[in-house]
C-alpha cells in the first residue's frame, strides 16, 4: 500500500469519525428538552424515567429546597444527564426549555399549570388536577385557553400502560358483553400511621411541607390517590358517573387530617355500578391494586403489572406488564412533542379529579351527592 493510499484511508477515516459525532451532537441538541419543576419523591421517581427511558435531554431541576435539587441532581448525574439547579420556576419557564414536569403539590397545580402554558411550554403536570371543584374548573379553563400546539398532560400513567390498551381493546370488542359492574380496590399500608402525634402546624410552611395529608392541600385519600383507579374507570366506562353515595373515616392516622379508609358507590346514567374501597389500614407487607369489570359474559382485571381476562370458571388468561406504566406515560409525551401531535388532557383529568371530589363530598354528607350539585357547589 503505497503513502497516498494511506493517507486517503486516514483521512476519510477520521472524516467519518467526525461527521458521527457531529451527528450523535446534532440528535442531543435536538432531542426535547426537559426541566423538573418539584424534586421531591415523586418528581425525582419521574426524572428516573424520563433520563433512563426516552430520548428527552433533561436540562434542569428546580424546587424551592435546595436540599431536593441537589439528590435530584446527583440521581440525574449517576444516570448520565447533566441538569442545571435553578431555584426559580419563572426562570426556567423563561428559559428555551422545550418541556416541564410539574410535581409540586396539588394545590399548586393550576397556578403552575397557567404560568407553563403562558410562556409556550409542554406540561407533563401529576394528578390529581386541584383539591376542590372550583380548582378544577379553573384547570379546564386554562387547557381550553391554551394554545393547541401544546402537550398538556395529566399525570393519570394508566391511561398509556400497554395492559391497559389491551384489556380496553378486548372490552371494546365486546368480549364481556357490556359493563354492569366496576370495581376498584386500593388497599395498602401507610408509614405515616406509625408517625408520633402531631398538632395543628404553626406556620404555613411546616403545613405545605406535609401537604399530602391535609385535604385542603391535597384533596383527601380518594382525590390525591384512589383518583388513579377512578381515572380508569370513566375511561373503560366510557363517561363520568351521575352521583355517588358513600361513607369513611380515619381511625388510625395520627398525623393531618386525611382519611385512611373509604368506601364509595359511584352510579353512571346507563346504570353501570361503580364500587371503591380505599384504605390506607392494610399491614405493611400486603398492597392490592386493581380495577375489575364485570360484564355479561365475562371478567376482565387491570392493574399496573398485569391485565387478565376470565372468561368462564374453568379459563382465563393473563398477561404481565412489559414495563412500568410511567414509563410507557413519558415516553408517549416526549414522543408527541418530538412528532408534532398534541394532546390535552388537562380537562380528562379534571373530570377525574371531579368524580374521586364527588366521592368525597357523599362520604362528607352521608348521603347521595349529584355530580350537578358537586359542580354548582363552586
């Protein structure tokens, strides 16, 4: 091999050295970015998601509290991504990120809802959507607003896990005959009911630091967690329920003033009966998560790991969960914002919100509560 050979070889070996990686440069400086508004648990379980997942660049993490940026952060880091701290939402809105994910607590959630929107942004914001009806209706006023190109979506990770397609494909296809019955249960333990004894807090901030069991903050045990399980039940239903009865309490928790257990009855206009059990009173070992529909013909069951069909007494199939719901979730969302499909969600999810506060104001009166009187109440 003579040197002009060699030196025509080296050269369009490293010419194709270059243009990969100027390629591989080029698809990160495209890829979506994103930015984490609220680091807590939850924000930082969706941040792991999103990095190890999908194709999004996450450019930022912000909260309030330092502490919570910095594990966001180093969590970020351990996982290749390289997000900026910023403390200050309105400088990260006014950033050139692409996307946010809203996890800050649930009261806040429509006034960080309008700002993200305001300033042109895709929203990935966790249910539940507010804590009270007016609330809710201020959320749908503000998707209805917002500009069409957007992606607004509700954190209900149900509604895009792949067992869930399938199970509503097979209702769909009238395998069970139509619905006559839905059932949830969410039954689990919760570690705060071996907290000590805490009185009222003395400041505004010791409360919002323990929003999640206070219900003007977080809406009660129905609204800011059974709410998922309802979520699937208007969409496999196929509407919003007309009114509910139910009854529940709180006998074990010694922190805030949340439920810890609750039994609703949900009736929809065709008659369909919706059936909730809530309950945070389980030992700490035993977790049931499920919805169940009981059709004419047949049973099908949904939950996050798996999805099952009886089908007589003898026969039934059943299938796992590929993966994690969220998962499935984030990626759907980075995906539309990277193909230019939009989706809005925002006023679903309210009506979602809307019927775990409709469950939760008869539980309140004791009696059968209207979803029209539910909505008039604010």
């Amino acid at each position: 091999m003579n040197m002009r050979s060699k030196l025509s070889r080296r050269t369009l070996l490293a010419a194709a050295t270059a243009t990969a990686a100027t390629a591989q440069s080029t698809r990160a400086n495209s890829a979506v970015s994103v930015a984490l508004i609220g680091c807590g648990g939850r924000g930082r379980n969706l941040m792991r998601d999103l990095v190890s997942h999908t194709e999004a660049r996450l450019s930022a993490v912000c909260d309030l509290r330092s502490e919570r940026m910095r594990q966001a952060r180093a969590e970020a880091e351990e996982r290749g991504a390289k997000p900026a701290m910023n403390g200050s939402m309105e400088s990260v809105l006014a950033s050139d990120v692409d996307a946010v994910i809203v996890a800050t607590p649930v009261f806040m959630h429509a006034d960080h809802l309008e700002a993200a929107v305001r300033a042109g942004k895709h929203v990935y914001i966790e249910k539940p959507a507010m804590p009270d009806v007016a609330g809710c209706k201020r959320m749908m006023k503000i998707a209805d607003s917002a500009d069409r190109k957007l992606n607004l979506t509700i954190g209900f990770q149900r509604r895009y896990g792949q067992v869930y397609h399938k199970a509503k494909a097979l209702l769909d296809s009238g395998a069970i005959g139509a619905i006559r019955l839905a059932h949830l249960h969410f039954i689990k333990s919760s570690s705060w009911n071996q907290r000590p004894q805490v009185t009222e807090p003395k400041t505004t901030d010791e409360k919002i630091r323990g929003w999640h069991v206070w219900n003007d903050l977080s809406g009660d045990l129905i609204v800011e967690n059974n709410v998922h399980l309802i979520d699937v039940m208007n969409w496999f239903v196929g509407n919003r329920p007309a009114s509910a009865v139910g009854a529940g309490g709180r006998n074990y928790r010694k922190i805030g003033d949340m439920r810890d257990h609750g039994n609703v009855s949900f009736l929809f206009a065709n008659g369909v009966q919706g059936a909730l059990i809530g309950t945070t009173l389980a030992p700490s070992f035993y977790r049931h998560v499920h919805e169940q529909y009981f059709g004419e013909t047949g049973v099908i069951e949904t939950a996050s790991e798996y999805w099952k069909h009886y089908i007589d007494r003898d026969k039934s199939f059943e299938e796992a969960s590929p993966r994690n719901v969220t998962t499935d979730a984030l990626e759907s969302f980075v995906k539309r914002i990277a193909e230019s499909k939009p989706e809005n969600t925002i006023v679903r999810g309210a009506e979602s919100t809307l019927t775990a506060i409709l469950g939760r104001m008869a539980m309140d009166a004791r009696r059968e509560v209207t979803w029209d009187e539910m909505m008039q109440s604010a």
